[in-house]
C-alpha cells in the first residue's frame, strides 16, 4: 500500500525542484508526443498508439538461446506463454516487489523480438510518467536512446543528463542527491555500439567521473554509481554477447494474444464488418497470423488489407483484390501500396530503390539497422526524395543523426528486392553462401524473401512501378534452394532446418518446385518440434504439392485443434500418420476426419494415442472410418474411449466398406459394458486382425459374449492382447471358446489374477485351439510353480507351441 500511494502521489520536493519537474515533464511531454503516433508517409494510422500498449503483456522469463529466426520462434513461446499462464508483469508493476527476490527490483530488462513495442513501451512509460498516471514516486526520469549515444564515447554522467537535457544544469546537483528518487530509461541495448559488460570490476563512482559511456550504463546497473537509482533498459531478444543476471527482474514482451489481434483490427478499421473480415482472414491464414503478434505487423497487415477492401466494389467476396497468401506477398503489396501514392518514374523508383536496397543489404549482412549520412553517400541513396521518406524514418538526435527502415523487416525484403532489380550473380552467390553460414539463423527471412520473389505473382504486384524484375536471379534462388533440400535430405538430424526449407519452398508457392525437389523424400520426422501457426500452413502446403508422403511424424507436437484445422485439408495423401501424445481433443478429431473421409484418402495407419479424446470421438471417427477404404491401422489408446458414443465407432468398424486390420483400444478406459457393442463388431467385421484390449476393465457380465464374438467363424482376429483386464478365474472359461477362432495365433494374458483354478482352462483352452502359436501369462503372480510347469510343458505336446510365463 505504500508503494501503490507513494507511486500515486510522489515524494514532496522543494519548491526549486518542483518547478524543475514541471518544466522537465513538459519536455519530456512534449518529446512523447510525436512518438506516440509514429505515422509514415502516407499511412492512414501508427502501427503502435497509446491505445494499443494496454495490450502488450510481458512476462517474467529468463531470456534464453534461441534456436530459429526470432519471428517464427517466438510466436511458438506466445502461444506457450499464453496457455501456461506464467506470471504477467504489466508495465505499472515493473519496480513494484518481488516475491521471489523479496525486494524491489531496481534493474529492469525488458527484451523482446524487434517491432513488438519495446521502444514503444519505454517512451509510453516516460509519457505515462510526466502525465502523473505512473510511478510518481521517480522525481525525475532520463530517457536515453542508446542508438543516439553512439556518437558519444569519453563522457561523465553529469555531461550525459545536461547534452539531453541542458534545461536543468543549474538543479542537476540537487536532482542527483536522492538517487532513490531517479529512474534512468535505455532504449534499445542491443543497438549500442559500445561494449556493455556487466560484469565489469573497474567501475565508475561519481557522476563527474569521464569514462567510456558502456562504462557509465554499468555503473548505474551495478549501483557503484548513484547507489539506490532505478534503471531500466530495454533490449531485442537475443542477447547471446551479453551477461544480463545483474538484471534483478528480467521480462520479455510477448505481444498480442488472439483476443487483441481482434481489439486491434477493431481499433485499426472502426468498422466492424472490415474488421470482422481483417480479422478472420487472418485468422485462416496461418502465414499472417504467425507474425500479427508483434503490433508492427499488425499494423502492416492490417494497412494492406484494408487497400484490397477498398479496391473491392461490392460485398462479394469473389470479386475482392487478391489477398497476400505469403509474406513475400504481403510485403510486396505493401510496398506497392506505398509507390502507388508517389507519381515519380519507373526508372526514378528504381534507381532510389537500387540504391536503398544495396544499402539494406549491407546492412543485412552486417547486422547494421541504423544509417548515418555517410551511409548512405556511400550507396548514392537521395535521402531528399518523399519517397525516401515513406520507407526510412530518420532519428533528429543531434548530432548523430541517423536512418532506419520503416519496419526492420523491411530492409530484409529490400534487401532480397535488389536483387531483381539490379541482377548480378555474383553478389547474390556470396550473399546466399554468407547467409547458409549464419548459425543463429540471421539470414532466415532475407532468404525467404529472396525465394518469395522467384514466384511470378509476387513479382507481378511490384512490376507495374519498377518494371521487369530479373527472371535470372529467379533460377539462381530456385537452382540454390534446390541444392539447399539436397544438403537437408542428406543430413536429417535437424528437423527445425527441414521446415526452414518448407518455409522458402512455401513462399516460392511453386507446388511442380516442391514435388521435383522432394520426390524423394518420402519420410518426414517432426515428433517433438513445437509447432507454429505458419509451420502448419507450410506443412499443409508441402503435402499438397507431394502427394507422395510415406511417413508423416508428427507425434508430441503440441497440437491442438486449430492447429489440426490448418493441417487436415491436406493430410489425406499421408500413407502413415502419426499424431500420438498431442492435444487434439474430440474438436481436432473431428478436422483430422475430414481427411479420412476424402475421396482420394491414402491413410493407411493412424496412431492417435494420449489426445485426450473421449467418447465423443467415436461419432466422428465411426462416421469417418465406415465410407474409408485405406485405413489398415488405427491407434487410439490412452484415451476414454469409453461412453455411449462407444457403438458409434464399433458401428463403424462394422461397415463393409471399413477395411481396418489393427485396432489399438489399450487403456481407454473401457468397461463390461462395451464388451457387447466389441462384440457386435467381431461378428461382423472380416478384415481385423490384430486387437489390443489391454489395460481396460472388461471383465463382467458381457465379457462372456465378446469372447463368443471373437470365435465366430467370421472373426479373423488373429493377435489379440488382454494384458491387464482386472481377469479373474471365473472369467477364465469364457476364453476356452476362443479354441474355435482357427485364425488366433497369438493370445497375452498377463498381468491377471488367474490362479491355479484358472490355469486348468487355460490349458483346455491351448489344446483345443488348433492355431495358437504363442501365449503370454507373464505377472500372474497367483499362479503356484507347479500350474506354471504345467503350463510350460505343454509346449512338448504342441510343437510350434510357446508358452512365455515367468
């Protein structure tokens, strides 16, 4: 309660201090202002408002190695963060205590991918801050740009503060004397061109102190400087070069939940049925919808499609402008967008965007997203041109003025872009070679965009403002990709790698590509990758253009039922489909049935082991299974299978049409009462085989008929498994009728109770049966040594006999 007031009302200050405050909020007011709205040239609204940040969630999360592309890894820690609900840290609680630490945090990381708001969130805080609605108990707060600091080196703290802000050299003395009372804010580590150890000994420990500037920051975090201030510094992700477990409480900003995504269409378009179609567009498309958790994409995905609703002339959906299926597309049209509204040249353009491309390049490969005015000489770029001004914002700090693109992820589509603008190989080889050799896998979506501009359409959206785009640089991508999915097919033990390649095969959207390229790569293994929205409709694109897939892995993937509704559509040309210990539930049964009852169904085996299914299944897969002639395998166990809607799936079983030789029923929960609608099937069923039975309590009243149904002259079961049926010995003279099943081979009884008394009809029952060749009695614990013996030995009197029993 005393934080919560001291943060509402502040500390009492001096009258002195007082009016210093005031005119530094207003200052401080008046430098948010303009960063609230960030608006481009021509844009229609900001990608990120004040409005917008209540959205932003953070979590508190050590950061960690990352092992793919930021923008496709962390929309799979999104989702994961979201269902775990781990621990939510809203901007306003950031200083407040921590029960882990039990104290008050007085260093702040707050990381996240690029695009997602940190910048964002740090300038929100300062203005939220000089509006007296946060975190008054800071009498003053400093906001550095560490970007804008790159010029400085040499530099006391008290020169630092006054080259900000030179309005308050004559308090700056009495400012600093409560260091309890001050909160420093640093945009952008990971942007810094000075050396940040954390970790340093030699420190710095008075504010008139010259030191290097990484040196100053370090002191402040470490303490030895101004002991008691509060610090809080905002970086990208990955920080791999960089010790930050001096940090006392670490976040990470995970962006919007489905639910804002929503609100944000809502608040983009403000019509609700543009934004009901935005909004459900992106949401079947699972490319977009992989990346609208960062606000910057949503904002740019948003402004595209709300273009190609307004070149739609009426409500008919068939007559709207082609919509972005890839982020080559969606980037392109962006661009288009942006050259439609300047009336300059084909030539002029392309020139312009030669130049900016090189530069963009450059800074690709050299991991460079700001640009000063000798960079851009340096490429010839004419930062005087409005359209100059539509792609790059320039930052104004004096005297370090600089230069990024719009989006950073539009210098990497510029980048590939160049390329078919201004063709030349042999750039282009020692690009693709730099990119092959990134291990953190830097040059992920350059590469994609580069494959993406190999596909006609999306070139197509661009060419009407720059011309013709190289049809040699086309076969130089595809030539690399090819020799690309050579290497990957060569070595499998990375499966992240083989969906990178599905992504640039996807993006290449060249279906005759993708089943020239893996004709032969008729296995794939993805058990245990956590899959993301846009992994999906990449996958789902690859089984379309193959047709030809032996072997789908897909087990302990995390799926869910959205996920399954992404994938369904193409699993039917699938011979074997794995999708064991997921989370598809009775919903992702019921789009994962869709494909099994397609016409051109190649299913052959089905494993759908711990998915949590229940009952309810069994009308979908039932309905499924009774017009499906492929399926030779189907795995459900670990699941409750047991309930009224059990018959519907033995219904189906039933069918003539059903062709199923193997059904796994192990540990599903079912009961006596199942055992007539198993037995129904058996009497009827002429194709199954194998049946596994085990771990269900189906002893009762109606086990006696499914032991009859199974010795039916039309039953064909030849293998079949009672381990662990709570079997007791007066269960035990139902199983002699299995003597008249002439195809049984092979029988496991163990685990059971079966005693001596029970062994007798076990033996009548292995020398009636004219076919048993194997019966397992392992762990039937009650059994004495001697039944046990005799059991053993009636092997002598059956050659090919053998009796497995401990």
């Amino acid at each position: 309660m005393q934080q919560i007031l001291l943060d509402k009302h502040g500390h009492p200050l001096s009258s002195e201090l007082k009016d210093m405050q005031g005119h530094h909020k207003q200052h401080l007011l008046d430098k948010a202002q303009d960063l609230v709205e960030n608006k481009s040239s021509g844009s229609e609204s900001s990608y990120v408002s004040e409005r917008d940040m209540d959205l932003i969630v953070a979590y508190l999360r050590p950061i960690h190695k990352r092992s793919q592309h930021w923008l496709i890894e962390t929309r799979g820690k999104n989702e994961d963060y979201l269902k775990n609900m781990l621990e939510c840290i809203s901007p306003n609680r950031l200083f407040r205590w921590s029960q882990r630490l039990k104290c008050v945090p007085h260093t702040v990381l707050v990381s996240g991918v690029p695009g997602i708001g940190k910048t964002t969130l740090m300038q929100k805080f300062v203005y939220d801050w000089a509006n007296g609605k946060l975190y008054q108990r800071f009498a003053f707060v400093f906001f550095f740009k560490f970007q804008e600091l790159n010029g400085v080196d040499e530099v006391s703290l008290e020169t630092m503060i006054l080259q900000q802000y030179p309005y308050l050299q004559g308090q700056l003395e009495n400012i600093l004397q409560d260091p309890e009372k001050l909160l420093f804010i640093f945009d952008g580590l990971n942007e810094s061109s000075h050396r940040m150890d954390f970790r340093l000994r030699q420190l710095c420990h008075n504010i008139k102190q010259i030191e290097n500037l990484g040196v100053i920051v370090v002191s402040l975090v470490r303490q030895s400087l101004l002991k008691g201030c509060s610090v809080l510094i905002s970086s990208r992700t990955k920080l791999a070069s960089v010790d930050t477990t001096v940090f006392k409480r670490q976040t990470q900003i995970i962006g919007f939940s489905p639910r804002d995504i929503q609100m944000y269409c809502e608040h983009f378009y403000r019509n609700k049925e543009l934004s009901d179609k935005a909004f459900n567009y992106i949401q079947d498309n699972g490319t977009l919808y992989n990346f609208c958790y960062i606000p910057s994409y949503c904002w740019i995905i948003c402004t595209v499609l709300s273009k190609c609703f307004k070149d739609q002339p009426t409500n008919n959906d068939n007559m709207m402008s082609p919509l972005p299926k890839t982020l080559t597309q969606l980037f392109a049209t962006f661009i288009a967008n942006i050259l439609s509204n300047h009336s300059q040249d084909k030539e002029g353009v392309r020139e312009l965007l030669t130049s900016i491309g090189w530069m963009a390049e450059h800074g690709v490969m050299n991991r460079i997203v700001a640009f000063n005015d000798q960079d851009l000489a340096s490429f010839n770029v004419d930062s005087s041109s409005q359209l100059f001004s539509s792609l790059m914002i320039k930052s104004d700090q004096s005297p370090n003025k600089t230069f990024s693109f719009l989006h950073v992820t539009l210098q990497e589509f510029f980048a590939a872009l160049v390329h078919y603008i201004n063709e030349c190989p042999e750039k282009l080889h020692k690009s693709l070679e730099e990119t092959k050799s990134y291990k953190d896998n830097h040059g992920e979506i350059f590469l994609c965009f580069l494959c993406g501009l190999s596909d006609n359409y999306s070139r197509s959206i661009l060419e009407p403002y720059l011309g013709e785009l190289s049809s040699q640089t086309t076969k130089d991508v595809i030539t690399f990709l090819q020799q690309t999915i050579i290497d990957v097919q060569e070595c499998k033990e990375d499966q992240r790698e083989v969906l990178n390649v599905f992504f640039d095969l996807f993006e290449t959207q060249n279906k005759v590509l993708v089943s020239e390229s893996l004709g032969s790569y008729i296995n794939f293994s993805l058990s245990g990758v956590h899959l993301t929205p846009l992994d999906y409709t990449v996958l789902s694109f690859i089984l379309e253009s193959c047709r030809n897939i032996e072997e789908l892995g897909l087990g302990g993937c995390k799926i869910h039922s959205e996920n399954m509704e992404r994938l369904a559509p193409a699993l039917h040309t699938v011979n074997n489909l794995g999708l064991s210990d997921n989370n598809l539930r009775d919903d992702g049964v019921r789009f994962l049935c869709d494909a099994l009852s397609h016409p051109e169904c190649k299913i052959q085996t089905l494993s759908l082991s711990s998915n949590k299914l229940t009952d309810v299944s069994c009308c979908h897969l039932g309905s499924a299974i009774s017009n499906n002639r492929s399926l030779r395998t189907l795995v459900l166990s670990c699941n409750t299978m047991e309930g009224p809607h059990f018959s519907d799936l033995m219904t189906g079983l039933s069918s003539p049409t059903c062709r199923i030789e193997e059904l796994h029923l192990d540990s599903t929960g079912l009961k006596d009462s199942s055992c007539s609608h198993l037995a129904s099937a058996m009497k009827t069923n002429q194709y199954l085989r194998v049946l596994y039975l085990s771990c269900n309590d189906l002893t009762g009243p109606h086990f006696g008929d499914l032991m009859t149904a199974l010795s039916s002259p039309s039953c064909s079961v030849e293998q079949l498994m009672l381990l662990e049926i709570l079997l007791r010995d007066e269960h035990v003279p139902f199983l002699v009728s299995l003597s008249n099943n002439t195809k049984l081979t092979h029988l496991v009884l163990s685990h059971n109770y079966i005693t001596d008394t029970g062994a007798s009809f076990i033996e009548e029952l292995i020398l009636k049966s004219p076919s048993l060749k194997h019966i397992s009695l392992f762990f039937n614990r009650q059994l004495s040594w001697e039944a046990r013996d005799k059991l053993r030995k009636l092997e002598d009197r059956k050659p090919g006999l053998w009796v497995s029993i401990d």
